[in-house]
C-alpha cells in the first residue's frame, strides 16, 4: 500500500514536472522574439556589428529611442493611434453586446438564418470587402476620418465583428432569464433591463471583446492606409496608428537625419528595434492594467485567441 501511495505521487510529480517543462519551452519561443528586439533596441551600432557580443547588453543605450521617438512623431502620433483605436474598439464592442444579446433573448423571423450568415460573413477575409468599403466611405465623404473605420463597427461589421457577437450571444444564454422576468414583473422595459442586469454581468466579455477589437484595430495596417491615408482625401487631423508609421520609417529616417553615411546618423537594427518596442508597448499596458479581468472572461467566454 504504501509503495503504491509512492509510485502515485512520483507519477504526479513526473506529470508536473512535463507540464511546466513543456510550459516553459513554449514561453520561451514566445518571449524569445520579445527579448531580442528589446535587447537589440538597447545596443549602440558597434556593439551590434560586434560578433563577440552577447545575448545581454553591455550598457543602457537609450539614443536608439530617442531617434525612434523623433522619427515617429511620438508625441504627435500616439494620441492619435490610441484614437483611432480606441473609438472603433469601444463601439464594435457595445454594438456586439446589443447584438448578442438580441439573439440570445429576443425572437424574429428569420433569426436563425440571419445568425449563420452573420456567422459566414466570418470567413471572408476583409480584403475581399474592403474596395466596396472604400467606394462607399469615399461617396460619403468618410475618407481619412476615424468614421471610415468606426462606421462599419456601429453596425457591428468591424474587424471579426462576428466572433464577439458570438461571444456575447453564449454568455447572455447562461444567464438565468429568470433574473430579467423578474425586473420585468417590477415594471421595467427591455432597455433597462439590459443595462441593469444583463450590462454588469457581461464585464468579463466586455474586457474580452475590447482589447481583441482594440489590439487588432491597432495591428491593422492595411485598412487603416487605405481608408485613412487615401491619396487626395487628406485633412489637417491626419490620423494615424504606430504600427502605419513602422511601415514609412526608414523613408522618414532618412528625412530626419539625411547624413547617414556616418555611423551616429546610420539607421541600423537598434533604432529600428527601438521604433517596434514603442508600438508595441501601449497595448502591453493596457493589456497588463486589464489582465484579471481578461483572463477571467477569456476563462467565461471559452476564447483562446489566435
């Protein structure tokens, strides 16, 4: 008995031991990229060009993202990235929730068949959809303003608009609808009753959603330049997104400091490094200001990412 209460425990110590060994190993390859581009970020060019330099900086050199700063007008572009962010992600978001709940509590004709090809419209990649966007925001007007991206979000047709649609319509379905009748026998109407009840306890999907649209919002770059850096359709707000300007940054580099040929003035791979740190790091604090909640919802709404 008792060698068998041993074999037990050694086998459920083996089986942990696998477990945070396999977990370590894949942290690794996900932070292995992180690290280099912070270190590179933090190495002035000879030691970059230096082959018998470490992994670990020598020093903290910080001219990299002074330059980075400079060439991304980070004073300038960052309100205006985190704008052009936020105001689509916080909308896709509240017009998801409507939506999900609307499916989950309420019938019409035609429900079903409007949710499985709201469900299909998924699969279409949104370069198939983007030039009759395009011609629509320019017939109206919509070009190079944050309602070219944020339009399409009112009307729950943002960026992967379906999936926190679904979200929203499996977490208002667990909700025991016995809670609404009841505010409903004390008198209140459909709209209170979303907003006193099925509003707070759908925090967790809410902080899900938000930093999903807000993340891939901020990571798109293809739909931010056409729609708001559509040739002809310019305006004094000019707006923006980091990751956009990461794409013009060594044309504006070589704008900023034309004497590259010396080696203080040269873009290498640490201002570059420098310039990917910075656009990285607003999503990182907000997502470390938002983590229990997010891992609570994602842990709710059973959504592992991609």
């Amino acid at each position: 008995m008792k060698n068998g209460h041993l074999i037990k425990k050694a086998r459920k110590s083996l089986s942990a031991l696998f477990i945070y060994a396999l977990l370590i190993c894949v942290g690794f390859v996900f932070l292995l990229p992180i690290l280099k581009i912070l270190s590179s970020s933090l190495k002035p060019l000879d030691e970059i060009l230096d082959p018998t330099a470490g992994f670990v900086p020598r020093g903290l050199y910080f001219e990299n993202y002074a330059r980075a700063f400079r060439v991304l007008n980070l004073r300038v572009n960052l309100p205006k990235s985190l704008f052009t962010a936020l105001f689509p992600a916080v909308c896709q978001t509240f017009t998801a929730m409507v939506a999900g709940y609307g499916f989950a509590r309420f019938e019409f004709p035609g429900k079903k068949a409007l949710f499985v090809l709201m469900m299909a419209v998924f699969l279409i990649p949104p370069q198939v959809t983007m030039i009759p966007q395009f011609l629509t925001m320019k017939n109206y007007g919509l070009l190079s303003t944050v309602w070219s991206m944020a339009l399409p979000a009112l009307f729950a047709a943002g960026l992967r608009a379906p999936l926190f649609v679904l979200i929203f319509y499996q977490f208002f379905r667990l909700i025991p609808a016995s809670l609404e009748e009841a505010a409903e026998i004390d008198g209140a109407a459909a709209y209170r009753v979303f907003f006193t009840i099925a509003v707070p306890m759908a925090l967790p999907s809410v902080i899900v959603s938000f930093i999903f649209s807000l993340v891939w919002y901020w990571n798109e770059t293809t739909l931010t330049a056409l729609f708001l850096h559509a040739p002809g359709f310019e305006n004094a707000i000019n707006l923006t997104t980091l990751p956009l300007e990461l794409k013009n940054f060594a044309s504006a580099y070589s704008i900023i400091f034309p004497d590259g040929s010396s080696s203080v003035s040269r873009l290498n791979e640490g201002v570059i490094m420098a310039g990917m740190v910075t656009a990285i790091v607003p999503m990182l604090a907000i997502y470390f200001f938002l983590q229990r909640r997010f891992v609570e919802g994602v842990d709710r709404s059973g959504i592992t990412g991609e």
